[in-house]
C-alpha cells in the first residue's frame, strides 16, 4: 500500500438477514478484544508451525474475502444470492482515501452509509470484501460512542486518549482545551451517565475531534445540538481538515458536505453511485429524484418506509389544473404537495409536514399540518383516526418559489411533535418560468422565494429636488 492513502475499501459488501438481530461490539468488548488479541494471535500461529511469531505493527484490517466464510474474492467460495429474506447494505464498494483528504459519504435514508462506517470502525464486520485504515482511528457514530457511563467526564477523556495510544502528557495537554470546548466544565467530574444528551454529545465531539486521531470518522453529528454548538463544530471540523488529518463525514447536511469537502461519495441501495468533487457529487444527489417523475411509491406496506404505527404510501407533486404527477411546476401556478399513508394503530393522532430543500441542501420552507400554522384547517389534526389509509395536501402559492431545483422531505408523526416517519429526499421537482416576467427579464433572479407582492409608488410634490430649488 502507498504511504499516503490513510483508507482502501476493496469490493466491500454487506448482507443482512431480514428480522435476525446482529451482535454489534460494544465498549467493553472492544477493550477486551484489544488486550486479548497479541495471545490469541499468538496461540493461532503455534498451533500452525509451533513457534512464536516476531513482533509488528499491523494496520486495521477487515478482509472477509479471506476467512474460511468466503466471499467474492475467496476462490471457489459459493456465491451470495440475494433472496426476500435478505438485503445488501453495501455492495461491491471500492474506493481509496489518501491521507489528508476530507471525504463526505452522501445518500438517502437507507443507502448504506452507517454501514459502512460501522465497518471502518469495527463495530460490525463486512460479509465480504475488505478494508483497510492506516493511522490511529476515532469514530464519533452516535452520542457518547466509548464513553462509560459510570466514569465521569474526567475519566472518560484520560481513558479515551489512552485507547488511541496517546501519552499522559499529550491527554493533559488537550485536557483543557476539551472542556472548554465542549462547556461541561462544572460537571467534569460528574459520572456522564447523569450528563444531559446536549453536554454527552459537546464532551463526544470534544474528544473525537482534540485527541489528534489521524483518521477520524464522524456519522451525522451535525444533525444534533443546538445551532450555536453546530456552528462551533463546523469550525472545529474545518481545523481538523486544514491539520492535514483524514476525515469522513456521512451528513444531510449538504451546505457542510460542500463546505468542508472537496470531495464526495454518493451511495444508493449500498452501491457507489459517483466518486468525485462534492459540488457535483452533491448536484447529482439532488437530481435523482427528479427522475422518478413527480411520484414515488410503496405498494407494499411492509417495506415501506416507517414503522409499526405509520408508514409511507406515496409521495406526489401536481400542478395546478393538471391530474397527472409532474417533477417540472410552472411557476405561475400553484404547486400541490401530496403525502399518503398508512395508520396502522387504532386511535392514533398524526401529523403531516414537509420540507423544501434547494439545490445545495439548505431547507428553505417548512410547513405542518399542526392547527397553530397551517392556514386552513385540518380536519383530521388532533383527532383519533381508525386503522387505514390517509392522504395529506399541501398547497403552495403560485409565484411564490423561485427558479431552481427543490427536494421534498416528507414527514409524519403522532401527538404534537414525535416524528415516525422522516424521508429526506423523497423526490424532486424543477419550477421555471416561460411567463410574463420573461419577456421583461432575462436575468436570474437570487433568492428561494419570488412572490408577486403589493407595490406602489407615490409623487410627492413637495419633495420634488427641482421644485425646491427654483423656491
């Protein structure tokens, strides 16, 4: 392997049986499997040639293709089919990753992308393919990943720093630094089982991102804390990339993907879909659902999206005075959002949202139908409904939207405010203009919104410059 590729992924791929629950490594079993490894490594050899081998310093490989399990690149290994009763997170993925890049693993709900990191992380083992990561590692997959509850803050950033290999002194020398970054400085030594998730998740991101790893991993943390703590992690993640440390970031968030990446990866039904410059690894992103034309469908309830109270049936967009789905809206017209779904608990109380998202990602319009904002009144909002199917509508103002390409999330969820259902991305639809304003204007209008909005202008004589001069 060259020395500076930091992470190589060679036709990796992972299958998993539908219903069978798959033991992921937790903590403690990491720490065990660390300190066990040497004799059990050393127990393998003897018992093939009876000796002892010499010491070296392996890096962090996941092969499948070579255990006795077999895989594509085991020869005379029988080939993995897939059948009803399983489904293939990864498929065939490849790519390197040199040292110093920032990476961005992209897709929708679904398309792989925890997997793989889990994998890189060894939390869970590819059922064929391999990988490989040179450099010390720091996963940062979900809140408080390698922490112990029953040590305090204090304990956990010393015990964290020591798994990486770190010396006493260096932990002690980003100590500070850690605290004050993640503002948990009266409770440090506070047990972080009693930790609020907001300061579990500053201390987590706090120690992934000091302690120096040289490749570090990192699953989403942008989608949780309040604003002004994603805004401190974007910079801190900025100084990380600008170290010339490797960093992979799985996100929704594509403003962050463009900003911190040169580059991205987009993956779809566990396969790489487009390696290249995040800009237009990201455009491509947003363009696929556009091709589904206006409707995206589940005809079977159980794989569709949700869960044992709700599920997804459709998601549609219509132009005004048009019957049939469309994904390219007149901007002179009225644009009708359309989510239907199955309630599969009696009495259950549900609530319907979307967002609008533009061509980089940003969510540029939110709408609910929650009795305190929408403008016509739900019938259904806030009342129990029988098991069955409903459909929501959503209306948009013509000449309300700007030029451009806009994503829909559709969103359902019971109460007031407990989401069940969130698919980003669902699909697409391109509004444009061939009206009036193109015969005046040939320019592009900037901005997410264009309504047509009340203006008048009014003469006041006694103002009049001219007038008040020849006075």
């Amino acid at each position: 392997m060259s020395d500076n590729i930091a992470i190589r992924v060679e036709n990796l791929g992972k299958l998993y049986k539908i219903g069978e629950r798959e033991r992921y490594y937790s903590f403690r079993d990491r720490l065990t499997t660390l300190f066990t490894a040497p004799f059990r490594y050393a127990r393998s050899v003897m018992s093939r040639n009876g000796s002892y081998p010499s010491r070296r310093r392996p890096s962090l490989v996941l092969d499948k293709s070579k255990t006795s399990r077999g895989g594509r690149g085991s020869p005379g290994a029988a080939p993995l089919t897939h059948n009803e009763s399983h489904i293939w997170a990864l498929k065939d993925v490849s790519f390197e990753i040199k040292r110093g890049e920032v990476v961005g693993v992209i897709g929708r709900n679904g398309a792989g992308k925890s997997t793989l990191l889990k994998i890189l992380s060894r939390i869970t083992e590819p059922t064929e393919g391999g990988a490989e990561i040179h450099g010390r590692v720091r996963s940062l997959l979900e809140v408080g990943t390698g922490f112990h509850p029953e040590l305090t803050g204090r304990e956990n950033i010393l015990l964290n720093g020591a798994i990486m290999g770190m010396k006493r002194v260096e932990i002690r020398r980003k100590f500070d630094e850690i605290v004050a970054f993640a503002e948990v400085g009266k409770f440090i030594d506070t047990p972080v089982k009693r930790y609020s998730s907001g300061m579990y998740v500053r201390l987590a991101f706090a120690v992934a991102a000091h302690l120096e790893p040289e490749v570090l991993l990192v699953d989403e943390v942008l989608a949780v804390g309040d604003a002004e703590f994603q805004k401190k992690c974007l910079g801190k993640m900025g100084d990380v990339a600008k170290e010339g440390r490797t960093v992979v970031i799985v996100s929704h968030n594509m403003p962050s993907i463009m900003n911190l990446c040169e580059r991205a990866i987009l993956l779809r039904e566990g396969e790489v879909i487009k390696d290249g410059r995040a800009a237009e690894v990201v455009q491509a992103y947003l363009a696929v659902a556009r091709s589904a034309g206006g409707e995206v469908t589940w005809s079977d309830v159980e794989n569709a999206p949700g869960n044992d109270l709700v599920r997804l049936q459709a998601v549609r967009i219509f132009q005004e005075g048009i019957d049939a789905s469309t994904a390219d809206v007149d901007i002179s017209k009225e644009v009708r959002i359309e989510i239907s779904y199955w309630n599969l608990q009696e009495n259950a109380k549900l609530y319907t949202s979307i967002w609008l998202r533009d061509q980089v990602g940003t969510v540029v319009l939110a709408s609910g139908s929650h009795k305190s904002i929408s403008l016509t009144e739900d019938l259904w909002y806030g009342k129990p409904r029988p098991v069955g199917s409903f459909r929501a509508l959503c209306k948009i103002p013509a000449n309300f939207l700007n030029e451009g390409l806009y994503s829909v999330t559709a969103i359902v969820g019971t109460g007031s405010s407990e989401t069940q259902i969130l698919q980003d991305y669902v699909l697409s639809f391109h509004v444009h203009d061939t009206g009036e304003m193109r015969k005046e204007f040939y320019g592009t209008w900037i901005g997410t919104v264009r309504p047509k909005l009340a203006w008048s202008t009014e003469y006041l004589p006694s103002m009049d410059p001219v007038t008040s001069h020849a006075k």
